[in-house]
C-alpha cells in the first residue's frame, strides 16, 4: 500500500482509538462519524488531485475506502445495538444479541459469491470490482448500493460491510460472553486490560510475523504449519489474512523497499529503544 494511504489510515486509527474513550454512546457514535467523514473527504481530494493508475485505482476501493467507511458502519451498529438493547434479564439481552447475529449472518448469505470473494482474498475480478465505469456486474448484488460513481464500486461499498459487520460480530459475541450465566443476570464489565485486541495495521505487515514464526519455528517445537500459524494469528487479532502466498509473491517482488519492510522497521524501533535505556 502507498504511503500517502498508509499514512491516512494510521491517522484514522488513532483518532477513532482517542474518540473510543468517550463514554456516551451517542458521543462516541458523532465524533467517530467526523473522524470518519474527514478521512473520506481527504481521500477524495487525493483522487480529485491527483492521476492514478487501475493497481492504486484497486488498492483505493478495495483495501483503503472499505476500510473507512467499515469504522463508520461498525459505529452506527455499535450505538443502535447498544441503544436498543432490552433492559431485562440477561437471557433476554442474550436473545437480542443472538438475532443481531442472525441479522448479520443473511447479509453474509444473500452475497455469498462477493463474501467469499473477500475471505479468500481473490484478486481475479479486481479490475471489475473495484474500477470506476468498469460496467456492470456478471453477478447482480441483492442490495443496490447508493454509491457516488466518481468515488465508489459497488463491491467497494460491500467489502467495506462485510469489514464493518465482521467486526461488530465480535462485538456482540464479546457482549454474550459478559451476560453467560456464571456472571449472573448482571453485566459483567471486562476490563481495558482484558479486552480482546485487534490487529489494526497493514495486512501485509502480520503476514511477515507470520512467515517469520514459521520460518524460525517458534510454536509447537517447530511443528506447527504455516496455515495453522496463519488461522491462529487471525483468530487472535481479529485480522482476515486473505491468500497468503499471493501476499508472499508481493513481499518477494519488492524493488525498492526491503522484502522485510516491517519486520525492518520493528528491529529498527527495538534498537533505538534500546540504545535509549541504557544511555
């Protein structure tokens, strides 16, 4: 990814981590709409600007504008399933989370080809997908989106859906696990420190950590595969790491950055860090 992208969705990151600490819903769910909408305006302004070729065309609609509007849908189901929330027993606040997950679960279904265009990380139809005035689909989408041609895909407005709905999954199955029965019928509140972490950085980031446990063979005595690796980091951190080897190819293709970029830059920061504490 570009470094002007990287840079925007580094920014929107830490704004919206600062806007989560904000304690009312309502709140929260406005200043994450502005953070939201600032990072659009600036990505249009790029485009306005300046000429891009189809591979940042791609890497715009598909990776860098889902993504922005994912932290937006995600804070609009954020507030609406908090908001609407019964306030009986937690059996029936359980029940109520349950049918937001049916909810979500037929979005999934209804574009099942599109949806396991996403997990699996194919990138054939990139060209169709995700350019503007590439025509119309071979497979019609069951929700038309409202999409702006000069700055949207169709496919562009689901993937950032399926980012949005993926993550308030998690949500809610984090909101049952409070209201299980050994809490009692009241809501047991984790912790800061307890709460489940999200990998928030570049994809192709994680993927290096990952080549790299395996290559030096950290887990299970050197045993664990590469594909367990993979599955075990994307159920940690909350990440969808899409095809991996295509991911590799890029890493290896590199010209004119290293092949390790993150993993460079990781020793890099733990170098500095320590040349600082011992000075």
């Amino acid at each position: 990814m570009n470094t002007p992208f990287e840079k925007l969705l580094n920014e929107l990151r830490e704004n919206l981590s600062e806007n989560a600490s904000i304690e009312s819903p309502l709140g929260r769910f406005n200043g994450a709409v502005k953070i939201t909408d600032k990072a659009l305006s600036d990505l249009k302004n790029f485009l306005d600007h300046d000429q891009v070729g189809e591979q940042d065309e791609i890497s715009i609609f598909k990776e860098v504008k889902p993504q922005i509007e994912a932290c937006r849908i995600e804070e609009g189901l954020r507030f609406s399933i908090l908001n609407y929330k019964p306030t009986g027993t937690a059996k029936a606040q359980v029940k109520y989370l349950d049918e937001e997950l049916v909810s979500i679960q037929s979005v999934f279904r209804r574009n099942a080809f599109y949806y396991q265009y996403y997990k699996n990380g194919f990138d054939e139809l990139d060209h169709l997908f995700f350019v503007r005035g590439s025509g119309s689909l071979a497979l019609p989408i069951p929700e038309i989106p409202d999409v702006e041609s000069d700055f949207s895909t169709p496919v562009s407005c689901l993937y950032s859906k399926f980012i949005g709905l993926e993550r308030i999954q998690l949500f809610i199955l984090r909101e049952i696990e409070r209201l299980k029965p050994e809490h009692g019928n009241t809501l047991h509140i984790l912790s800061d420190e307890t709460e489940k972490l999200r990998w928030t950085g570049d994809v192709i980031n994680i993927i290096e950590v990952a080549y790299g446990i395996w290559l030096t063979g950290q887990l299970n005595h050197g045993n664990a595969t590469l594909s367990q690796i993979v599955r075990w980091l994307e159920s940690q951190l909350d990440v969808n790491l899409g095809n991996v080897q295509k991911r590799f190819t890029e890493m290896e293709r590199r010209k004119r950055i290293s092949t390790t970029k993150y993993l460079d830059q990781m020793s890099d920061a733990l170098r500095k860090k320590l040349e600082q504490d011992t000075h």
